[in-house]
C-alpha cells in the first residue's frame, strides 16, 4: 500500500484523534503499532506487518515509566526520537504518536488494570508491578486510537498473551497479532536492550537461544520436558548468565504444563549477563 504523504508526529489524544477520525471518513482500515522507541529491525517488522494489514498505520512512541520498577533505571532506557521517526517513515508509517507523560497519566490519574490468567508468573516473579503498568499504558492507546488491528512481537511473548487477553476480556473492538520475533544472524532475538552489552557479553548472549532451541528440539524428540527444561537452565547458567527463570509453558494460557502432551508448548527465558536482562522463547514443535 502507499502512504500519500510523509510521516505526521503528533502529541496529544485530541491531534490523534482528528487525524484517525479523517481516516475513518475515507473508510481506511488503521493498524496500531506501540513501542518505547528506541526502533531496531524487530520493530521495522511491526511497521511492515501493519503495512499489510491496513491503509493506514500508527506507531507510538512512549517509554511508560509505570511498567518500570522502582529498582530498574528508567532514565537509562535509550530514548532516539529523531532516528525512530526517519526508520518509522521508512517504514511506511503514516503517524507516530509521541505523548509526554503529562498527556498519557494527567494529574490525579488513579486507574491501574488488575491481572491474572497469562500474567501470573514467569515475568511477574521478578517483576511484580511490570505488567499492570503494561496492560494500563496498552489499554490507554488501544481505547485512544480505536485501532482494527494492533501488532506486538512475540519476542515479549509472556506480554503478547496479556495483551491478547486484555483485549478479549474488555471486549475492545481490535484484532490484536503477535509477529515472530527479529533475529540478528547468530539468533539473538533483537531488543533496544542489546545496545547495553559488552562485545564479551553480546558473544555469550547467543546461548539463550541455542539453549532454547535445543530443548526444544528435545521435547519434540522425546517428550522429556522436565529433562529438556533442565538441560537448558544448566547450559545457561554454565556459560555465566543469572538465571531468573527457564519455563516450559502451555503457548496460549501460559499455565505450568505437567508433560509433552499439556501442548502446545512455550519455551521460555528470562537472565542477566552483566548488567542486561535479556529474555527469549521458542515454540516446541508438535511431538514426533
């Protein structure tokens, strides 16, 4: 599809909305892209998912400070507007949405979204507060745009099926599509958090997706999660990673999985290597 003109950025609800009510006059279909910035080749596949999807395409640009713990930094989580906006009109974007804190949680702002079901465990172990700030700041721009469809890579999986939920359980009027996660050539899955990695680090980062892989591999061989599972987490820690978690769970409610035949399954992994916490997870292939 083509895009009659350059890329828009506006700032508050009120130009979004202007601007989405004019398309929807035209009887364009609108896709929803939301990130934190700091634009990679992950979400260059977004855009491009979205391309397809619709006639029109908004990508948000948002680091949302509820989803960060009070012991993770967020004034160190990269911020490289001017970058994402030429990467975003490369995609084809047709507006970027680019609120400010005042604009997105106004004074006397209250509200917080309560979780269960997929977001129980895994992430919210070491996380507690993560995913309510999440599901808050998602449900805030889904209500604001009223997208058709809305895009997240799988990359943060355990977030995509919050997300999936939240949409269902609220009833919002958005198809919501997970895209399979970006790797760069040796398999690392792309993340604006990669730029924090040493080149020794980076090298060793590579073992998460191998380790994954291989249970995987394992799982569909023999049916032997619990052993596949362990292997993982050995060969993880092993190479000098902190493990947080290495979970075989089931891919769509993200329950714990008794064995192979609880599927379909999701391998999934969350470690520090240095000061980086990456995360990662792979599908299990239908058992042989």
């Amino acid at each position: 599809m083509t895009r009659d003109r350059a890329i828009r950025t506006v700032h508050t609800v009120a130009a979004l909305r202007a601007q989405i009510q004019g398309w929807r006059a035209a009887g364009d279909k609108v896709a929803l892209v939301p990130t934190m910035g700091a634009l990679h080749a992950g979400h260059v596949a977004l855009m491009a998912a979205a391309r397809e999807r619709a006639e029109r395409v908004i990508v948000t640009i948002f680091v949302n400070p509820t989803q960060f713990a009070p012991t993770e930094d967020l004034s160190r989580y990269p911020r490289t507007l001017e970058a994402d906006l030429a990467k975003a009109e490369a995609a084809g974007v047709d507006v970027a949405f680019v609120p400010d804190v005042g604009e997105m949680y106004p004074e006397g702002f209250c509200t917080i979204i309560s979780l269960a079901g997929p977001a129980l465990g895994l992430e919210t172990t070491f996380r507690p507060t993560h995913f309510a700030g999440v599901a808050t700041v998602v449900a805030k721009l889904l209500l604001q745009a009223l997208p058709d469809v809305a895009l997240f890579g799988e990359k943060d999986y355990q977030q995509l099926q919050v997300v999936t939920r939240l949409a269902r359980d609220l009833d919002l009027p958005v198809q919501i599509v997970g895209v399979p996660t970006v790797r760069e050539p040796d398999g690392l899955a792309m993340s604006s958090r990669n730029v924090y990695l040493s080149t020794a680090d980076r090298a060793t980062a590579t073992i998460l997706y191998r380790a994954l892989s291989g249970a995987a591999e394992r799982i569909a061989r023999d049916g032997k999660v619990e052993a596949a599972v362990e292997e993982a987490r050995a060969v993880i820690s092993a190479a000098g990673f902190h493990l947080d978690y290495v979970e075989a769970r089931h891919a769509e409610t993200l329950a714990p999985i008794n064995g192979a035949g609880d599927g379909p399954i999701r391998l999934l992994v969350a470690a520090r290597i240095g000061a980086t916490r990456l995360i990662d997870n792979v599908s299990v292939p239908t058992l042989n």
